[in-house]
C-alpha cells in the first residue's frame, strides 16, 4: 500500500483539478508551476500533495486507515508522505540535477 499511496494520489490529483491528464507532457505542464519546463521536488510535492489534502477529510494531517483507498492500511501522516514523493523524485531524477523532465516523469522509478 506505502508504494502504491503516490499513484493513487496522482490520480486523485488528476481527478481533482477535473480534467484528465493525457500523457506525460500534460503532467509535466500541470506540475510545473513555474513553467520552466521542468517539475522541482517541491513542485512534485505539492501536486501530490493536493491529492493528500482532499483525502484527510477531517483535516488533522494524516490519513487514517478509514480515509486510505480501500479503507484500511496503515495511517500515514503528511510529512511521511512528503518523504516519501521525495525518495520516489529523487529515483526519478536519473540525471541527479534536482529537476525531473518529461523523460523522467515518464520512466518509472528506478
């Protein structure tokens, strides 16, 4: 479930913003909020990060089982959470320059 909470809440990301994403380059331009054509890991954070918030309903910074997809798992508090997007970035970021491109978002983790 640990592995799986990031794609599940970039779907629900996706999701949220109400439109859905159609390839990597319509995520790059999404999670870009800079637009320098590039995603920060602050950037990769915070669109991840949307999802989080809309699912802790009752606001407290963790997820309880209950607010998890599927309704069960271990609860998983926000900062965790941010750990680990930046874990997953930084196997992304295959180049190791702090920014991840279209190739990068596109590759799986390494």
């Amino acid at each position: 479930m640990r592995l799986a909470l990031p794609l599940v809440l970039a779907a629900s990301a996706s999701a949220a913003f109400g439109q859905a994403v159609h390839g990597t380059a319509d995520y790059l331009s999404r999670m870009d909020a800079d637009r320098d054509g590039r995603v920060s890991l602050v950037e990769y954070q915070d669109w991840m990060g949307y999802a989080f918030a809309r699912m802790d309903r009752n606001g407290d910074g963790q997820l309880e089982p209950a607010e998890l997809p599927g309704g069960r798992g271990k609860p998983v508090n926000l900062a965790e959470h941010r750990a680990r997007l930046a874990a997953t970035f930084r196997r992304q970021d295959t180049d190791r320059d702090g920014y991840l491109g279209a190739a990068e978002l596109a590759a799986p983790p390494q």
